[in-house]
C-alpha cells in the first residue's frame, strides 16, 4: 500500500514536470511556424517546407509596415510553400529584440542593420552577399555595406531629409510686407534662409503660426532629427573638404554652422527653448501637421504625418538644410539609407538559402515589388524596381525635383558616427546649450573629442588613422 | 506517520517548483556572473575577458553619479513614504467616518504599473512646470523631486496597509495602561506604539529601500535619464550600458553583479539592525 501511494505520487510528480517542459516545447513550435496557423492548406506546405528544411525568419525594424510584411510573407507562403516568419521589434527596442532573438535556436535568418557601426556589432552574423540577387541588383556599391571585400549588408530602402516646409504658409509669407525674398528658389543659401525664418518668426501673429519652425524637441522620440541627422551636415562638409570619407578624429571645421543652424531652429520655434527637453516627436509632426509651424526637418517617411490633419501634397515642398557651407547654393537634400538587410551566416544553410530565394523574389516578382514600392512606399536602390515600380509622395517628388535640377545630394555620413554615445552625449550637450544650463563649449567637446574617444573604445586604441 | 511521510514525500512534492526556481533563477543567475567575467553581443556566444570588465565600471562616470543619485534617492523616498505611510495608518485607525473609503482610495495607485503611473505623472508635472517654462526634464533636480512625488503617491498606499495591521495589533490594555498613568498622546506614540509596530517598519523599511535602489520603471517613463544622464538610477544605468552601447554588454553585466551585491548587502544590513529594535509582547 505505502509502496503504491510512493509509486503514484511519483508518477504525478513527474508527470507535472514533463508537462511543463513539454509546454515550452509546444509553445516554442508555435512560434517558429506562424504560417500554420493560417488555414488548413497551409499544413501540408509547411510539411513541404520542412523537407526541404529552408526557413525564413525575418526580425523586420519598421512598424509601420509590419502589417504589410506579415502579408507579404503570406503570399510567399501560398506560392513556394517556404515558411517565412515576420516578427517586428517594438518602436525603438530593435537592438534588444534583436539580440534576445539571436540567442534563440531559432534566430532571426534575416535581420537589419543601420550602418557600419551597428554593422560592427552584428559582423560576424553577416552572410556574405555578394553572389547573391540582390546585390547584383543593386544600382550602385554606395548602398552596400562592405567590409574587406565581403557584402555584409544591402540597403533595401533610400530615404531623403531635409527642412520640410508648408509651401501656402511660406506663400502667404511672400505676399506681406517687405518680405526678403519673394520666391522659395531665392532661398539656397544660409543667410538668406536665417533672414526668411526670423522675418516669419517676426510676423508670426500676422500669419496665424506660433513659429517659424516646428518644437526642437529632444525627447527620445526626436532629438535623432538633432543630433544625427542635423549633425550629419557639418560632418559632411568637413569631410567634403578634407577629400575623406571617414575619419576616427574629426576636427569639427564647421561646427560653428551647426551652432548658427540650431541657434536658428531653437530661436524661432513654437515653443520657448527651456521646454524642449520633454517635446516629442509626434508634438513636432502635429504642429507641422496642423499649420502651426512653416518649417520641419525631418524626411520621406514623416510624409503620412505631414498630410494627417488635412495639408494636401500641395501644400508640402523640402528645402535642402542650409548651414553655411561653401558652395551650398548647389547643395541638395539629404538622401541615403540606414536600413541594410543582412543574413545570418550563423543559420543554417538551408535555412540561408530559402532566405536569399526570399529575397530575390521580394524584389522581383510583382507581389514583391508592388508591395514595397506602392503599399510601404519604398524607394529602393534595386535596379529591378525601374519598370513601373516607383514610390510617390510629395515629399519623393520633391526629392526627385532637387536631383532632376543637377544639385549634389548630401550623402548620410552620420553612418560613419563612432557609436551611438557619441550622438547621446552631443545630444546631451545640444539640450543642456538650448535651455541655458550648459554651454556651447561642451557641445564642441562632445563633437570632437568625444569622437575619438568613441572611435578609440570602439575599434581599439591600437588601430592607426587609416 | 504523517512525519515521516512527509521527510519521504517532500523532495518529491517539491520537485517541479524546484525545477522552475532552477531554471527560472539559478541558471540565470550562475550565467549572468558567468557573463560578467566576458565579451558577447548574445548571451550564448561569449569570450573570456576576466576583471576588465569591472575595470571598466569604475572608469564610467555615469554610474558613479548613478550610485550617489540612487543612494540619495533612496535616503529620501525611504523616509518621506515611511513617514507619510505612517501618520496616514495613525490616522485611519482613529475610527474616522469613511476610513474604509479612504483606505481603498490611498492602496488603490499601488494597483497601475509603474511604467503608466510614470507616463501619467509626467503628463501632470510638466502642466505644472509649463507655467514656469520649465520641464520635468530641465535639470536632474526636477527628475529627482518627480520621482520622490511619484515614488510616494505609489508606494504610500501599501506602506499604509502594512502599518495598520501593525497599529491594530497594539493591545488596548497596553495603551489604556500607558493613559493611566499619565503618558502624553506623545509618549504613547514614541514608547507604547512604535516599540510595538517594530516588525511592520522592519518589513516597510526593507520593502521601500529595495524598491528604490531597484527602482526602473518609474524613471525610464519619467525622464529616462534626461538631461545628460543626470536623472539616471543605476537600474536604468546598467541597462543602458546592456542595450545602449555595442560592445558594452559585458560592463552592463558586471554592473548588474556589482548592483546585486550593493542591494543584498544594504537590505541584510537594514534587517539586522531593524530587527534588533523589535520586542516581544
């Protein structure tokens, strides 16, 4: 009897525990094949799938077309039996998800990177692409990442920044009294645009706004548009004018323009310079969005924001970020990538080539691009999205314009940033400067010496000036 | 018989919960001490590295100022909470109209999380600081006077709960005793009252000072650290260096072992020399 109840309490003891080991089992196949889930058809081409033994796994960045990729997958699914799973990192919490995903037996095959310092992290994940489609169909090396002659990354969508700005606010401008210029093709050079803002800024009453340009916010929701994308202009210039490409100590030769810029952005906004340490993002995109501002650095795809609250696409028009640079009457906008795709050399090689059949076939087939180009609105740098598969908004349009019109577009050479600290600290320095409880020598002293002390911690002080 | 039933059946009973504290704690725990002494960017692909990890902490001037922010933090948000909790228990035990209202009313903000609790107070202390022109963001002394305001409107509630059931427990013939022969409302308090809700400000203190050296979510939704890390607790600090610097998950380890240490070292502290302030009825 004693013996009995020993035997049966066992057997429940163990049978709990089994049971909760083989509920992380169930769950774990739940999530690895999505696409089963989806109809009873899809049982059999999941089984197909498997025999074969290719997978696809695509830890997708943008949110706002994961609803999209999710159905694009499907379609995939449908045609090649292959199952490709599309999962979407959080707003923001990329770089988390992607590292507690890669730990996972069954990590991400596809992933992304934003340039060659995240590139940096995730090197030894990357697959080499260079035989693969879509390299070859790339239009040019520029929207590669490359590293000793290995294809680590493949840009997949070209964006575009610039000062964005409501072209019938900036027309009713034009029309009052002693306005400076009476056309926005006057405007192409720093002083001109400084005296235009503080005119508007002057006139804000007359014209109905509370400031020529939209909220400077620094939260973390927008102070990028700052502190990367804003600084990419004197790192351009600097670099321009030194013939180099990148650099593991910049000397900050126009940092003086990126204090006249942000003076000009912090003057003559919306809102006084002591709050913009909590405005946002999406605070900045309303006032634009509501009329309440004329200007708006930011790029394409802040363009289902600008249009939200009724300015039609003929309201909207980009100028290139002026800051003072030598011959910037020909400058253009800013235009470059930092979404690369990259495939996981560490999965395995079924799984790897199902990827790249993947690939190919989403910027090929007409499902494919039709859904990158017309449902997300990518611009992409393949060259087979030339026939008929072109993005359009105003905001492109304007891009497309300034191209069209011979001037040089400013590459994104904030890419080449040391890390993401670095932009932390400058951005740390360029609020602290704005609200007064700090100065602008510590903005400099974040630009210059932080990069080298970034560049130092990250590639090691071993390494030479290359 | 039914002993020793027990000494044969409870290796057996307590197995599957021993399993999960295993796997839910140990093993992360055993690895993340491993992790500390390494260079990975995933937790499953690391390289030995030894002390330079730690090496590395010290020479971070963020998590130096984190760890005299925290500790000031939690000097203040201990006493304030401890202090309010207490004289709001006092109150509410005087047999007031509506005490079970109240009582509700004080547990309930306990209740929402602290990530939604930090958004809310945000929305409300930048309304008022935009009368001033100034935000909750401004300086790190705005961040440290939110947290305290948010920490204590949160953790006041619970607190209070704690201390009642202390303060009822006081026996009446204790305080009758104290009345008699004289004592002040003064001297009940300090000599008859406090002596007896020893064990709930044992148990208060020891919850409130964790909390607040571990607090995370209330700062990473209320100024997540802003202006220039300054409002930074160490909870945030050491997943910033986790997450925010590539190449740096190592450090952000490490400080999370160090963190541990820290945190276990006060809290057995505060127990021993709380404890010993207890009496017996």
């Amino acid at each position: 009897m004693k013996n009995l109840k020993k035997g049966v309490a066992l057997a429940m003891a163990a049978s709990l525990s089994v049971c909760a080991f083989a509920g992380c089992n169930t769950k774990d196949n739940g999530t690895s094949t999505p696409a089963e889930t989806t109809g009873s058809g899809e049982t059999t081409s999941t089984v197909a799938a498997d025999a074969t033994g290719g997978k696809v796994y695509y830890l997708n960045f943008k949110p706002e077309q994961a609803e999209l990729w999710t159905q694009l997958a499907k379609t995939y699914t449908e045609q090649t039996g292959v199952t490709v799973k599309v999962d979407t990192a959080a707003s923001g919490t990329y770089e988390e998800t992607l590292k507690a995903e890669m730990a996972k037996s069954e990590a991400p095959t596809l992933f992304q990177v934003n340039g060659p310092v995240e590139l940096a992290t995730w090197t030894d994940y990357c697959y080499d692409l260079k035989d693969t489609s879509i390299y070859k169909n790339l239009k040019s090396d520029d929207f590669a990442l490359i590293e000793n002659d290995a294809v680590k990354g493949v840009a997949y969508v070209i964006e575009t920044y610039g000062i964005i700005y409501n072209k019938t606010l900036l027309n009713d401008y034009f029309e009052t009294d002693g306005a400076v210029v009476k056309s926005v093709d006057e405007i192409n050079n720093f002083d001109t645009f400084k005296a235009v803002v503080e005119d508007i800024q002057a006139k804000k009453d007359e014209l109905g706004i509370e400031g020529a340009f939209t909220s400077s916010g620094m939260d973390s929701s927008s102070d990028w548009r700052f502190k990367t994308h804003l600084a990419n202009l004197p790192i351009y210039y600097e670099y321009k004018a030194d013939g180099i490409d990148s650099t593991s100590a910049i000397k900050g030769t126009y940092l003086d323009n990126y204090h006249d810029i942000w003076d000009l952005y912090i003057n003559n906004s919306t809102c006084d310079k002591t709050m913009i340490s909590s405005k946002t993002g999406d605070d900045a995109a309303s006032e634009f969005a509501l009329g309440e501002a004329v200007f708006y650095q930011n790029g394409t795809w802040a363009y289902a924001d600008c249009i939200s609250e009724g300015l039609t696409d003929d309201d909207l028009g980009m100028l290139p970020i002026f800051i003072g640079g030598e011959g910037e009457e020909n400058q253009g906008l800013c235009t470059g990538s930092e979404n690369y795709w990259c495939v996981n050399s560490k999965a395995s090689e079924a799984d790897i080539q199902a990827t790249l059949a993947f690939l190919d076939w989403v910027i090929t087939s007409d499902e494919g691009r039709s859904c990158l180009a017309n449902d997300m609105g990518f611009v992409t740098p393949f060259s087979t999205f030339d026939d008929g598969y072109q993005a359009d908004n105003a905001l492109i349009k304007a891009a497309n314009e300034y191209i069209a019109a011979g001037k040089t577009a400013v590459s994104w050479n904030f890419s080449t940033i040391p890390s993401e600290k670095w932009k932390d600290d400058v951005g740390n320095a360029l609020l602290e400067y704005a609200q007064g409880t700090g100065e602008w020598d510590a903005v400099v002293s974040a630009f210059v010496d932080g990069w080298a002390a970034e560049y130092e911690a990250v590639h090691g002080a071993a390494t030479p000036d290359a | 018989m039914n002993k020793k039933v027990l000494r044969i059946y409870f290796p057996l009973f307590a197995l599957p919960t021993l399993i999960a504290f295993i796997i839910g704690f140990l093993v992360p725990f055993g690895m993340g001490i491993y992790l500390s002494f390494c260079k990975f960017t995933t937790v499953n692909d690391a390289e030995w590295v030894g002390m330079r990890n730690f090496k590395d902490i010290f020479a971070d001037k963020d998590f130096i100022h984190a760890l005299w922010y925290t500790a000031l933090f939690a000097v203040v948000s201990v006493i304030t909470i401890n202090v309010f909790g207490f004289a709001i228990a006092m109150l509410l035990t005087k047999g007031i109209r509506g005490t079970n209202i109240f009582r509700t009313v004080f547990f309930m903000p306990n209740l929402i999380g602290g990530i939604v609790l930090g958004y809310i107070w945000q929305l409300i202390l930048n309304g008022i600081l935009a009368n001033f022109d100034k935000t909750l963001t401004y300086s790190a002394t705005n961040g440290f006077w939110g947290m305290i305001i948010l920490m204590n409107w949160q953790q006041i509630g619970y607190m209070m709960i704690i201390y009642i059931a202390g303060i009822q427990n006081v026996p009446g013939e204790l305080l009758e005793a104290a009345r008699i022969d004289g004592a002040t409302n003064g001297q009940v308090l300090t000599k008859v009252i406090l002596p007896m809700v020893m064990p709930s400000i044992t148990i208060c203190t020891f919850l409130t000072l964790t909390n607040s050296f571990k607090l995370f979510d209330q700062n990473l939704a209320l100024t997540n650290g802003a202006p220039s890390n300054k409002s930074e607790l160490l909870a945030l600090n050491i997943y910033n260096t986790f997450y925010g610097r590539a190449g740096y998950e190592g450090v952000g380890q490490a400080k999370a072992v160090v963190f541990f240490f820290i945190v276990g070292a006060i809290a057995v502290a505060q127990l021993f020399f709380t404890h010993r302030k207890e009496v017996q009825q």
